[in-house]
C-alpha cells in the first residue's frame, strides 16, 4: 500500500471513529474502540468504499474488524487488480 | 463527495439556516447523517435529519402526514413489490397476477402525501416470475409508476447489495454522496415547480475553447469530436426553450466578442433563442440577480450551468436559491446532467404562450444594463481549494509555454504585445527575467497558467494570466510575491486594447486610477501589503526547485 493510501485510509478511520487527529490507529480493533459500534462501522465500510472505489461484499464486510485486516484486504484488493 | 471531503465541509462550515426534514426508506438511513449534513452545508443550511426506522416505511406511509415535518422518501422496487427484497431471498412462488396490488396501494399511499419529496432507486430485483422478461416489464412498470408520482430518478448503481445485506444500508460507498446531494437538492427545492430561467456559461459549456482566444474558427460546437457534448447541450436547451424555458447567456467578456457564434448560422442556438446574452466582467452573481429582478422572476426560478467551480461557488454563496449545475468534465457525466436539467425544467402541457414567451422577454429585457453590484466574498472557498502556485524561473530554458501564454491571451494581458523567441532572449541576455506560474488545487491541475516579462530596467513588459482560473486572486498572489523578490518591478508597461477590460480593472485597484496608456508606477512594498492576505490563499513553491 502507498504512503498517500495509508495516510488515507488512517484519516477514514480517525474521522469515522471520531478519534483524535493523531491517534494512532494502526492497531486498532473493533473490541478496543469503544466508538466502534455497528453504526461506525456501517460508516467505515460506506467511506472505505467511496474513498478507494471499491465495493465490499457482505462477508468481508462482517469480518473487517481491525485496522490490520483492513489493511491486508485493500492490498489483496490491489494485488488482484480489483481496485482502481 | 466522498467521505473525507464531506467531513472536511462539517469542519469548515460555521453553521446557517436550519434544514429540518425526514428521510423514509426501506434500511438503514444513519449511515447517511455525515453526506447529508455536508450537502446541506454545502447550501449554507444545517441539516437536522429524522430517520424512520429501518423497516418501517410501510408503517410511516400509513400514517397522516405531519404538516410541520418535510418528508423524504427514498424508495425502493420492494416499496412497491415486498416480494422483491433481497434480504427476505427469492420467493419460493409468486401469484404474478396479484404481484402488482401492493404497489397500487404504495402509490395511492405516496399519492394522498403531495409535499413529500420522492427519489426512486431502480435497484435490480431477485427472479419473480415465470420468465425473466416479465421481471424486467415489472421492473419498468414499478419505475414508470414511481416517476408518475413526481420521484426523481436515481441511477440504478447507487444500489449495492453488500451494504444492504451487512448494515441494511442500501447506496454504496460510492454513490452515498451524490445521493445525498439529491436527498437534500428535494428538501431545498419546491415540489411540482418546475424551474423557468436556465442560465448558462458560454466558453467550454455553449462551445468549446475560449472565443476571446481560440476565435470563432477555433471553437467547437458541431456534432463532432469536441465539439459534440456542447452540440448535444445546445440541442436540449433548444427543446426547453421551445417547451417555454427561458434561456439566457451570462460571460465574462464583452457583449460583442459573445455573439458572433450566436450570429454564425452554424450553431444550433441563435441569438434570438435567448433572452439575453450577457457580457460583463462583473460578479456572475450581480448579473443574474439583476436578470431576475428585470425578468420579474425569482431567484429560485432560475438553473446556472458552468464548468468553473469557481464560479459556481460564487454564484451559490451569493444566491443559495440559484440552483448551480457544473457542466460536465467528462463525456460519460453528460446523460446524467441532461437528465437533471431535464427534471428542473419538466414542463406537462406546452401552451402557445410558452412558445412565445423567450420573445415576449426578449422586448421586456431590451436595453438591460450590466449590474456593477459585488459578487461574494470567496475567501472561505477559496482556502478550501487548497491552492498550490509553483513559480517557474523561466529566465533559463525553456520559455516556450510562456511565449505561448504572452501571445495568446487577450483578455488579462497587460498591453496586448506580441513577443518573439528572439525578442525574449535578447531581453533575458541584457538582464531581464522571465516567470511563469503554475496552478494546482484539489480540482485538479490547471497547468502554466500565468507568464510575467520583465525588462532590465524593471519596466514590466509582459503580464498575462489564461481566463481559466479567473477570481482565484491568483494575479494578485503572483503580483504579491513578485514585490517580496529582490529588485522588484516598479513599472508597468500599459496599453489599452479592444479586450484587456479584465487587466485594466486588476492594475486600477493594483496601482491606482489609470491616466491613459503609458508607464504606470507601482509601489512594490504596498502592493506586498495591501495582497498579502491574496497570497496566504497559495501555498508558493521555491522557484528555485521549479525550473
């Protein structure tokens, strides 16, 4: 992943999850975060999406739970060729 | 609008007019809050946003309207066929003579709600029937039924089934924003009024290139090559016109530079389909405001279409009741923005006074006067465009884009001088000093955009600045940071041409009221002063890292 996409996808997380401006979320899982409920994580997904151009299925919807899982996917993504 | 963006617009936005509404649909509408509030915030409003809770639009429909509340519904095909929700699968079997009944009754349910403002999301739909064409005729019939009852139609990828299965909401990430801009485009705008002035831009919206530059040969309106987007637009405002839409032209030029293509019998629009062709370098804002007024037609009655961010901006700040619409950029964005002006300007019944009326105001509007009323202030937008001038030392190598710019541009240029190559290195060889300007912003890049001659003895020679990035005060900035520089200009070479009106207004509030053409002083302290706040708007790159 570049510097500019993970620099991205951090704000995404501290803006969606209402963190300071510079928390360190690289960690980040959703059993730490006590602002990230099922609502937040409805708007991570959503702006995951409309900030990297991909659609998320269902199930991986479900089981993105942590900063480094969503990290991982997005590379896969890339890997595969399937994001922009 | 994506989700960074709509945060960054929370941020800055100070607060405004209250926009209470409540948005009905069926899933989960909370994810939305963050795209909605920004849209309306966009507007200079608040939003304070009721959801219904998910799945209970149904219910909600059942209800006697609250007159107090403004509803939103955002419907779905299994708002009318429950049938076709994908969370409650593939029905096992269907009585498809029956399956049309609870969508007469949805409709009949929408229909006695008149203020409610409906959008329809032609979502796809699991298999019902027998055959798939019969799902895809139901499919249309749904849709048919949703635009008879005034729902503005949504494009049917907007729909994603991941969301909708996860959290219930049923817009992908990247749709959510635009659909939230509709959402809240419905709460703004008056039901069942159809708009009656469309405004427009001219250079790379009527036609593409720049008159003043390209001249009319250079510029391109037919049904071919680049010309096309532009040939297709002026076809659709042919049809309003004809439908009873007024049409009126708004430029940042001199009203006889405008007309010539107009006049031409080349391009699909004639002078007298408009109302008015208005050519000024004032504020776009003060000219539609005085149209308006001299039309005796309200603001919000009135569509503005131009390509400039800018001055959409502007337009919007000063007159939130404009509805502004940027021309398209790209020729796929081009179905999509005929089909919103399409809808701002539905008209059912076309009368023969309809027919007549771009006439009947053509005679009202006779001898208007240009407004010299101020536009707005766009210092706030201006910042967020988080603007990047990279200063070019062209006084070594390559000098060909600023030649280029020094003997195009007629508009902002200094004196209309044309240079030579030969002429530029001679004057460099003696000592003189060559700059060029480039400009960046979250837009995108706008190029070298800006070439500034000065001769040995400090006499500017050559000033121009390309008309495309107008009112971003960056001839302001570069003139700012010029007089910061050692050995500054303290002349400038002026001459009025028949086009330079944009440059004559820049140097009189630069330098001081203008005495005829000539050498015309500037202090280089003040001028450093009185435009520091115009180059705190840009970050400056070193000159010394952009030869």
């Amino acid at each position: 992943m570049t510097e500019d996409a993970e620099a991205k996808l951090q704000a995404i997380f501290r803006a969606a999850l209402e963190l300071p401006p510079h928390a360190n979320v690289t960690r980040a899982g959703q059993r730490e975060v006590a602002s990230w409920d099922s609502l937040a994580h409805a708007m991570l997904m959503l702006a995951i999406e409309s900030e990297f151009g991909v659609a998320i299925d269902a199930a991986d919807q479900i089981r993105l739970t942590s900063y480094p899982a969503i990290r991982d996917y997005l590379e896969e993504r890339v890997a595969r060729g399937a994001m922009p | 609008m994506n989700f960074l963006e709509a945060r960054r617009v929370l941020d800055a936005f100070r607060g405004g007019e209250a926009l209470s509404f409540a948005l009905g649909l069926s899933g989960t509408g909370e994810p939305f809050d963050v795209y909605l509030r920004a849209a309306a915030a966009k507007r200079g409003r608040a939003a304070e946003v009721r959801f219904l809770p998910f799945n209970t639009l149904a219910q909600a429909l059942r209800h006697p309207p609250d007159p107090g509340v403004t509803e939103v519904f955002l419907l779905l095909p299994w708002d009318f066929v429950p049938e076709a929700d994908w969370r409650s699968g593939v029905a096992p079997s269907v009585d498809e003579q029956r399956l049309r009944d609870p969508a007469m009754e949805t409709a009949a349910l929408l229909a006695r709600r008149p203020a409610a403002r409906l959008l329809y999301l032609p979502a796809p739909m699991p298999p019902l029937c027998s055959e798939r064409a019969r799902d895809a005729a139901l499919a249309r019939w749904i849709e048919s039924l949703a635009i008879g009852l005034g729902a503005r139609l949504l494009p049917a990828e907007a729909f994603t089934l991941g969301g909708y299965f996860s959290s219930g909401c049923p817009i992908g990430g990247a749709w959510i924003g635009r659909v939230a801009e509709a959402v809240v485009e419905a709460v703004v705008g008056r039901p069942g009024e159809p708009k009656k002035v469309l405004i427009t831009d001219l250079d790379n919206v009527m036609w593409n290139g720049l008159l003043v530059d390209d001249g009319l040969d250079g510029i391109a309106f037919e049904p071919a090559g680049r010309g096309y987007r532009h040939f297709v637009y002026q076809s659709l405002l042919r049809r309003l016109r004809s439908g009873g839409t007024l049409l009126a032209a708004v430029s940042r030029n001199d009203h006889d530079v405008v007309t010539p293509p107009f006049r031409s019998g080349r391009m699909v629009l004639r002078e007298e389909d408009l109302v008015a062709i208005i050519g000024s370098y004032h504020a776009k804002s003060a000219q539609i405001r005085e149209l308006a007024r001299q039309l005796n037609l309200g603001l919000d009655a009135c569509v503005f279409v131009d390509d400039n961010p800018v001055e959409l901006a502007e337009v919007s700040l000063q007159l939130p009741e404009v509805r502004c619409l940027a021309f398209p950029a790209h020729d796929d964005e081009l179905p999509a923005f005929l089909d919103s002006l399409a809808t701002l300007f539905a008209h059912r019944d076309i009368t023969a006074e309809d027919r007549e009326r771009t006439e009947m105001y053509r005679r009202r509007l006779a001898g208007m006067v240009p407004s010299d009323l101020e536009g707005a202030d766009l210092t706030r937008f201006l910042e967020d465009l988080k603007m990047t001038l990279t200063i070019h030392d062209r006084s070594r190598g390559d000098w060909t884009r600023a030649v280029q710019l020094i003997n195009k541009t007629n508009q902002f240029n200094l004196n209309g001088r044309r240079v030579t190559e030969a002429e530029v290195g001679a004057m460099l060889d003696a000592g003189g000093r060559l700059f060029g300007a480039s400009l960046a912003d979250r837009t995108g890049d706008h190029g070298e955009i800006l070439a500034c001659l000065v001769a040995p003895d400090g006499t500017m020679q050559s000033f121009v600045m390309s008309c495309r990035v107008f009112q971003r005060r960056v001839e302001y900035a570069f003139l700012a940071w010029l007089a910061a520089q050692p050995s500054p200009p303290t002349a400038l070479q002026w001459a009025s041409t028949s086009r330079n009106a944009p440059f004559q207004q820049f140097l009189a509030e630069v330098a001081g009221p203008l005495n005829g053409n000539g050498l015309v002083r500037l202090v280089p302290a003040a001028v450093a002063a009185r435009h520091a706040q115009d180059l705190a708007l840009f970050i400056v790159a070193d000159p010394a890292l952009a030869r």
